[in-house]
C-alpha cells in the first residue's frame, strides 16, 4: 500500500468510526453536557485554537473540566490538584470522556483517531523545524504520548509551577514518541493503540498491548528552544 492509499484508508476508518461513536456514545453525550450545565455556570464545551496538518489552526472540541476564566486564574497546564478543574470536571478527565466531542474533530478531517496531541499555536510557533515534523501528519485523540502520561496531572500533582514541570519532565518524552510516530505509523500501529487506549481507561495495564518506542540518543523539547520556556501561556491552552 503506497503513502496515498495509506492516508485514503486512514481517512476512511477515520470517518466510519467517528461517526458510529458519535452515534454509539450519544445519550452519553446529552447526559454529559446536562450534567456539566447543572453542576456549574458556564458553557458546556470548550473550544480552544489547536495547530493541525501543515500548520493550519483549527478548533478543538471538549467538554469542559475547569471554572469559567480559568486561564485568568492561572498557567496552562494543569495538575491534579488543581482548584480551577470542577467537580465533575475531576471525574470527565480520569476516564477521558472530556475528549468525546473530539470525534466530531475527526469526521471533520481536522484530527484523526491516532496521531500526536495537537499543541497551541504558541507552543508550536516555538517548533524546532525537527518538531515541526509533529505537523506532517493529522493530530489524533489518542497515541504513545497519550498512554505513557494517562496520569499527567498526577505527575504534576503539588508542583509549585505546573507549566514548567510539565516543559521539563513530560513535554520532551511526548514530542520524541510523537516524532516517532511520523516516522512509523500504519494501521495495525494505530489499532494497537486504540485498542491499548481503552484498556488503560478501563483501569488495565496498556503497556501489555503497545509496547513504547524505545529511546533514541539525544532528546527534543524545550532544551533546543529556551525561548519558549519562559513564553507566556497561550489562549484557551488548559483545558
């Protein structure tokens, strides 16, 4: 299978299974955005300006977790102590259902299933042109960086700067295993993932499904672009 049919099947799977999940996970989706419009003001989702193929901004849906204006109230990335994420906010992000509104993303072949974690443009306005390599291919929902830090908000958990310990402890692993996807992706890589995916939120153990790409000498990330670790936070980057 060459690179176009590649893509052409990709984009096929992608739009069948975002449309029966979306179909599938309906009720689920009006009891959702009723719970989050009873428990607190605000809007139901959250749209945020996220970085796609070739550059292009997009906007991504999600339900949202944290107190209206939270980015007034503090830095981009979020821990698990974090007093801005809701009540109901805490229990959408620990079995990731805040992400289910992304499957309209991917039939709107903005993001796919599998593909790196999109960034904010501040943050990949500050791409090395390796990094940049991060934008040759649709975002996803889920992929390795995802799995490896399902816990990220416990890892940042009693930091005194969330932001700059996400930069240096999670930041750097998330961009090689996404670089690393560009380079070996295919559809049995992205099934095993998915697959892997859901059975770490059902509480298992994904390594057991998809094994990690192993590290390759020399690290990405913040270390190749100081300017961007002291950059401020960029728009709607929290949630």
């Amino acid at each position: 299978m060459n690179m176009l049919q590649s893509a052409a099947f990709k984009r096929t799977f992608d739009s069948v299974f975002s449309l029966l999940g979306l179909i599938i996970f309906l009720p689920l989706l009006l009891l959702v955005a009723v719970w989050i419009k009873l428990s607190s003001p605000g809007p139901v989702f959250y749209h945020g300006t996220r970085v796609g193929l070739g550059g292009r901004p997009f906007r991504i849906y999600k339900f949202r977790t944290m107190v209206v204006d939270a980015e007034k109230l503090g830095g981009p990335s979020t821990s698990e102590d974090d007093p801005r994420i809701t009540k109901l906010g805490r229990f959408l992000r620990r079995y990731k259902l805040d992400e289910l509104p992304q499957l309209l993303n991917v039939l709107k072949g903005e993001m796919s299933l599998v593909g790196p974690r999109p960034e904010v443009p501040l943050e990949a306005d500050f791409y090395t042109p390796r990094e940049r390599e991060l934008l040759s291919v649709k975002p996803g929902i889920t992929d390795w960086a995802s799995i490896r830090f399902r816990n990220e908000g416990e890892i940042l958990r009693g930091s005194p700067d969330p932001h700059l310990a996400y930069r240096e402890t999670i930041q750097p692993e998330k961009i090689r295993l996404g670089l690393e996807y560009t380079k070996h992706h295919s559809f049995w890589i992205d099934l095993r993932i998915i697959l892997a995916t859901l059975w770490a939120v059902a509480g298992g153990k994904p390594e057991a499904l998809c094994e990690m790409p192993g590290t390759p000498s020399g690290d990405v990330g913040p270390a190749e672009r100081p300017d961007a670790i002291s950059g401020p936070p960029g728009p709607g980057s929290i949630e």
